[in-house]
C-alpha cells in the first residue's frame, strides 16, 4: 500500500478496532431481549458476621481524622492482556473497613463524610442493571448475560449494614483524604490492622487450616511432581487447586523450588525438576473468601529422609525459630525476634567456619553482618489481609513497636547456600532450608498456628512417609 494512500480507513480501523468482533443486535433480539424473565426474589437477610467488626473499625478511624472527609477506594479490574483481566481482588483497606471482600465489585467506593458525632459511612457502587437496559446484555465487563448475577443496592446494603449509594452519585472534592494518595491515611488504615479482633483471628486460624490442607495435599502427589520434567509446576498446581476449592485464591504466588531454585528468596517460575534426593522448598499460603491469607514454609525431603548435611542445615533453622518463638511476647519489640534468631545463624555459621570474623563480630549492627549473606530477609513480618499486612505503618509501630496480643505474624528464619558460593564447602552448596509458621501474640507469649504442620527433622520424615505411602 503507498504511504500516500488515502488514510481515512486506516483511522476508521483504529478507532473501531475493539469492534472488529462484535455483530449487531437484530431489532428481534433488541425488541425481546428485556421480556420473559422471572422476578427476582433477593431476600435481604441479617447483615454477615464482619460487618459489626467493619463498623468498629470504621469507628477507630472516624476518631483519627475529625472533620475530614475519608475516600476508601476498592479499585479497578486490572488489564492482563489485550481484552482480558486479572481476577478482582478489592484494596485491602477497603476490604477491612467495609466487610465487602472475595465478592465485592470492582469500582466501589467507600466514604466517610464528616459528622457532628464522627462520621457517616456510605458505600458507592455500580449496582445490577435493570434488565431493560443495554448494560444487561450489551456490556462484557459488568452485564449480568456476561458475568452472572450481580448484588442489588438493597441486598448490599443489609449485608453490610451501609448506606449505600449509586457509583454514578460520587462527586470527589478538592480536599478529600484518599487511600493510597494521602500519606496520614494510608498509614492510619494500616496501622489499624496491627492487632486483630476476633472476627480476624478466626479468618486466619481457617486461612491456615486450609494451608495446611495444601501441604498435605503436596506430600501425596509428590511421585508425581518428580515424574514430571517441570514438577515445580505440579507442586504449585496441587497447592492452587486446595486454595481454589476451599478459599478464594492464594494470598501470594506459590514459591515450589527444588535443589539450588531453594536459595532463591522469591523464586516463583517454578519451571524445574524435583529430583530425589534434593529438597524442596515450598512457601505458600491460602487466602480465604474473606480475603485473610495464611504464609506457611516447609522444606521437605524429595526422597523422604534428610542426608546428613540436609539434616544439619534443617536443624539448626528450626533452632533458630525455635529461640524466636521463646523471645516472642508481649512487651518484647519486634525486631527482638529477628536479633534472637540471627544470633542463632551467626552462632552456627561462625562454628561452621564460614565466617572470616566471630558470631559476636558478625552481630556487631554497624560493621557485622556477614551471616546475613546466608540469610538476607528478615525474621518476620506481619500476617493477616495482606501477606505482608500493616506494611504501611510507622516503624515506631512495626520494626521497633512493642508486640502485643493479638498481633500475628510470621516466624521464618532461614539458611541458603547459593549453588556458585564459593565461600562454603561444596557439600553445603545448593541447600536452602526455611521453616516458617504463623504465630499469634498471647497474654504469654505466642501461639503457633500453623502448630499441626510438622517442624523437626524427624517429623518431616513421618509426615512424608504417613501420607505418601
């Protein structure tokens, strides 16, 4: 075609280039489409069993930013690619505050309008069209012929106990405090998910439970992780169908790495083989309808039984957890866990002697730190709607604040012995071990809730032999 050509059809194709695939309605299906269906009978029943949580919440928050007007977005579907999405996946303040989670529709909005007395809550939305319009049937992304059934303004608003209003009704104001653009609020919603109420606390002991479910579910399908070319796949598959089947999703990308893939922090391909005799590092967690995620680590054997290196690595990572979970209680700061468990891996690396200084000299906070190549990330972080939850706190509140009960977070030191570190026998080389459970803060300490899965060397042995036969 010259490039002197007429260019008019170049920019009529442009422009309906997200038509090419659409035929028109006929006047016969436009003239019926909106008759023959059955009333609705959505019956409004009480509101679920977040929403007073939600609402206290709501409350703690109100008192934070008198006579401020709050904008709590849940967010937009997000492209994947081309004319496809990412599954919807509401903000988690938005989650927290209002109660709407695993269901709720891309789009919302929650604002809080300053009262005399605090607040007034109203949640806008995109609600159900009426079947006479063309959103009904004509529009992919919201249409009920499309996408299924949608909540009604009606049954939204008993269920969360909100007021509720049209999306289209939202007008934003030049002085408005919005999550993720004002610094103040985006800390405050944070930090008010620190310590969890009763209502979380649930949501996380079955987040868990159906985590640990995935875990058992790896075991046994193990023979067929190592007959595949690509098993970390399989791994990662088995796991994914248990958080699909009993929860809403996974709360972060399964991490299924085999031999050396173990000694990379957040290796997430999964593309390689299991092969026996190496082990195999899975951190993985479900995240339930509520959207509350469990983040549980295990390192188990391929073949069943540790070699005798394996088994000392493992070993010393659960003496390592070990001694943080004994420094875990009330009044004791956070990075208290973190220093008892690295004073542990500096222990044994310097007996080891794959230190060039001492374990004192390496736990030295301005010119130590050479353990810290065999384990770079911290010891915890906090755990509950977000895998990393309460990121956005202070960290007055987080790294140095003081544990509570009711926080839960994570307990998850580690060893990794890259496969080209030359600073290691090469018998170490390719080992990387992490052991990580979910623990509660309590009136005395901490309870582990992830408790049922197995964590000493021994009992990984018996899990792997009991369940694989």
């Amino acid at each position: 075609m010259s490039s002197t050509g007429d260019t008019s059809t170049a920019t009529e194709t442009a422009a309906d280039a997200t038509q090419n695939r659409k035929q028109p309605f006929p006047q016969g299906f436009l003239d019926t489409i909106s008759t023959g269906w059955a009333a609705r009978t959505d019956i409004a029943g009480p509101a679920r069993d977040q929403a007073p949580f939600a609402a206290a919440r709501r409350a703690k928050l109100s008192a934070q930013f008198p006579g401020k007007r709050l904008v709590i977005p849940a967010g937009e579907l997000k492209q994947r690619s081309n004319d496809t999405d990412y599954p919807f996946r509401a903000h988690s303040a938005f989650t927290h505050l209002t109660g709407w989670a695993a269901d709720s529709e891309p789009g919302s909005v929650l604002v809080l309008d300053p009262a005399d007395d605090g607040h007034t809550a109203t949640l806008y939305f995109r609600e159900r069209a009426d079947r006479t319009t063309t959103e009904f049937y004509g529009d992919a992304t919201v249409g009920e012929f499309w996408i299924g059934p949608r909540p009604s303004a009606e049954g939204v608003a008993a269920d969360l106990g909100l007021d509720i209003a049209h999306i289209d009704t939202f007008e934003a104001a030049d002085d408005d405090l919005v999550v993720e653009e004002d610094a103040a609020l985006t800390r405050a919603v944070s930090e008010l998910r620190l310590v969890k109420d009763e209502y979380e606390l649930a949501q996380m002991r079955l987040a868990v439970k159906v985590t640990a479910d995935g875990f058992d579910d790896i075991i046994r399908e193990l023979d067929a992780a190592v007959a595949h070319p690509r098993g970390e796949r399989i791994v990662e598959g088995v796991f994914h169908r248990r958080a699909r089947s009993d929860g809403n999703w996974e709360g972060y990308d399964t991490i299924a790495a085999a031999g050396p893939h173990a000694c990379y922090l957040h290796w997430t391909r999964n593309d390689g083989a299991v092969v026996p005799g190496d082990l195999i590092l899975v951190d993985a967690g479900a995240e339930v309808d509520s959207l509350y995620t469990a983040d549980i680590t295990r390192t188990i054997p391929v073949s069943g039984t540790f070699t005798d290196i394996q088994r000392t690595v493992y070993e010393t990572v659960r003496e390592a957890a070990d001694a943080a979970f004994a420094a875990a209680k009330p009044g004791v700061t956070f990075r208290t866990v973190h220093e008892t468990a690295m004073g542990v891996i500096a222990k044994r690396a310097a007996e080891w002697g794959l230190l060039p200084v001492t374990a004192d000299e390496a736990l030295d906070a301005d010119r130590g730190g050479q353990h810290r190549r065999y384990m770079v990330h911290g010891t915890s972080h906090h755990l509950g709607i977000d895998v990393h939850d309460c990121a956005q706190a202070r960290r007055e509140m987080y790294y140095d604040g003081v544990l509570e009960p009711g926080m839960v977070f994570t307990i998850e030191p580690g060893l990794y012995f890259q496969i080209d570190d030359e600073t290691v026998p090469a018998e170490y080389r390719g080992i990387g071990v992490r052991i990580e459970d979910d623990v509660l803060v309590t009136e005395t300490g901490v309870e582990n809730l992830s408790a049922a899965l197995p964590r000493t060397a021994d009992e990984v042995e018996a899990w792997v032999a009991r369940l694989r036969g």
